[in-house]
C-alpha cells in the first residue's frame, strides 16, 4: 500500500512539473509581448523578435495537445492569454471596413514594387502592368541592365517616365506616369542621413488634370540589419531616414498638396520606426486592405507565403485609400507587389 502511493505521489509530481515546464514558454511570451509594448526596442536581439513577434506563437501550436490532460488548468489559461493576444494584435485584417468615399473629385490608381536589384524583370514587368493597368508605377531596386523604359510598349502605356539613363534620377529608383510630371527632384539633407547609395528618394508633382496635382514620393531606405558598424540590428540610421521621409512629405502637405509617400521602408508595422513613418499619414493597408498585408519574404525557400510587411502606400489627408491589394505572384523577386485605388478629396 505505501509503494503504491509513493508512486501515486510521483506521478502527481511528474504531472506537475509537465504543466510547470509546458506553461514557461507562453508565460515567457506573454511577457515578452508586455515588454514590447512598454519598451519598444531599436536594436539588438529584442528588436529582432519584434519584427517575427507573430511567428513566436507558433510553438504553441505543440502545448496544445498537453493542455486536454487533467490538472493543467495552468496550461489552458496561459494558452487562452496568448491566443487572445494574438488575436487583438496579429490576426489578419477582415473585410469589414469601408473602402468608399463618394466625396472624391478623382480616383487614381498606383503600383509599387521592389524589383530586386540583381534580376532582369524586361519580360516580367510589361504583362504586370498591363493586367493591373495603374496610372502611376514606383520602382525599386531597379537593376541597370534593365531596358524596358526603352521599350516603345512602356511608352505607350506611359507617356511619362523617370528613369535612368534617360533622366538624371537615382539609379535604382524609377517613376512611370500617365499623367504629365511637372517638376522632379530628389531629396538633400544639410547631413549625411541619405548618405548610402542604397538609400534614395525620388519625388515628382503630377497634373492629373481638372486642377488636380499630386505629389508622389518614392523611397527606399536601409534595412536595419549591418547599416551600424558591429551591431547585427540596429535601426538608428533607417529610422532617421524614415523621420526624414515624414518630415519631407509634411513639408509638401503644409501647402495644401496631396501626397503619396511609397516604396519599401524597410520596417515593419511592429517596430517603432513605424510610427515615424507615418505620422500624420494614411497607411492604404489598414484603411482598405484585408489579410497580413505580408509583402516580403524569403520567396526561393518558402514561395508560398510572404513573413514581413515592409511595402507601404501612405497617402495625406486629401487622398482616401479605397482599394489596398498585395500581389505575391513569383516574379524573379523577393518582394510583393502592392497595388491601391485612391480618391483625391
């Protein structure tokens, strides 16, 4: 009888140290998430997880058989924490909002795309366009050994082009309108916050006609990963440049104009950077996008499915988002294309 109980009595032991070391991980997460949240973080290992925080929640996918045992009432309430945070911070966006604004005087529509430098995209680029039709095409990552603003299929589609060698513009950025481009330039700082190559900005006013013009940026700044000498992740000289983008498009609104800020950022919607982007700001995604909004991912090893959102439309208080759409087709690129519908008010 005593041996019988002594085992009893390990058991129950056992069971609890099972609820014990199964509930750590959630309990870990959850606060993790609450450090995030108080203390936004900039660099290093924190500001990494971050970035993948949806992608924490996976490993709980392996508690859940554990929770259906007995006496692990711990276990399911952390479980259940964790899937209400997720659901109130990562779920995906559903179609519930509106995405209409009759007061709009005129709708236009834009495309977006980091090319990805390194990869011809002569024959990929042209079916793209003519499927969607945009009025107003932003390019990143331009290879130079791309031709197609030579081709006379782009220039029939658009008339308007800023794109190297034919016009003085930044290498890897490019502007195809149907609408006449006014004036053009590029973005100068007293400082040296645009000082990397890779890091550029380009801008032109556009006449859409009826009295309407519009101010279209196209940036891309660096990614936070090696921009600071012996630091894996740091963020201070892309968030400069994302405070610098802000600053350069509210320098345009504070006289009334319409503006569309776009491109890859190189942020995500979890990092702080973000707020300084946007500031202001219309993010098209959260206005009249539906799912992850997802743009960019690591496409030769998983194809499916983008991880990170760091392709923006951002548009002023005098132009609606109305459509918000993410094309992940497999175009010799790593990033998705995003595509939107805007009314100018």
């Amino acid at each position: 009888m005593a041996r019988i109980s002594r085992m009893l009595l390990y058991f129950s032991q056992q069971r609890w140290t099972l609820v014990a070391l199964t509930s750590l991980y959630p309990c870990a997460l959850l606060l993790l998430l609450l450090v995030q949240h108080i203390f936004p973080q900039h660099d290093g290992a924190l500001a990494i997880t971050q970035v993948f925080a949806p992608y924490l929640f996976l490993p709980l996918l392996f508690l859940i058989p554990f929770a259906f045992l007995s006496r692990t009432m711990l276990l399911r309430l952390v479980l259940v924490a964790c899937l209400l945070a997720f659901s109130f911070t990562y779920f995906p966006r559903l179609p519930f909002h509106a995405s209409s604004d009759s007061t709009s005087r005129m709708m236009t529509s834009v495309l977006s795309w980091n090319m990805e430098v390194g990869h011809s995209h002569d024959a990929l680029l042209l079916p793209l366009l003519k499927e969607r039709h945009p009025a107003i095409v932003a390019l990143e990552e331009v290879d130079p050994g791309d031709a197609f603003t030579q081709s006379p299929d782009f220039k029939r589609l658009y008339a308007y082009q800023l794109a190297q060698p034919t016009t003085n513009v930044p290498y890897n950025l490019a502007l195809l309108s149907i609408y006449p481009i006014i004036e053009y330039g590029t973005l100068k700082t007293s400082d040296d916050t645009w000082a990397e190559p890779q890091a550029q900005v380009l801008w032109a006013r556009l006449d859409l006609g009826s009295g309407q013009r519009l101010v279209v940026i196209i940036g891309h700044p660096v990614s936070s990963i090696h921009a600071v000498a012996n630091c894996y992740f740091c963020s201070e000289r892309r968030d400069g440049q994302l405070r610098s983008l802000n600053a350069f498009a509210h320098s345009f609104m504070s006289h009334g104009e319409a503006v569309l800020l776009m491109g890859d950022m190189n942020v995500t919607d979890r990092e702080p950077g973000y707020a300084s982007l946007t500031a202001g700001l219309q993010d098209a995604f959260q206005l009249a996008g539906t799912g992850s909004g997802h743009t960019w991912g690591f496409h030769r090893l998983n194809p499916y499915w983008p991880m990170l959102r760091i392709d923006y439309l951002l548009a002023s208080p005098r132009v609606h988002p109305s459509t918000f759409d993410v094309d992940c087709t497999p175009r010799a690129s790593d990033h998705c294309v995003i595509w939107g519908q805007f009314g100018l008010l």
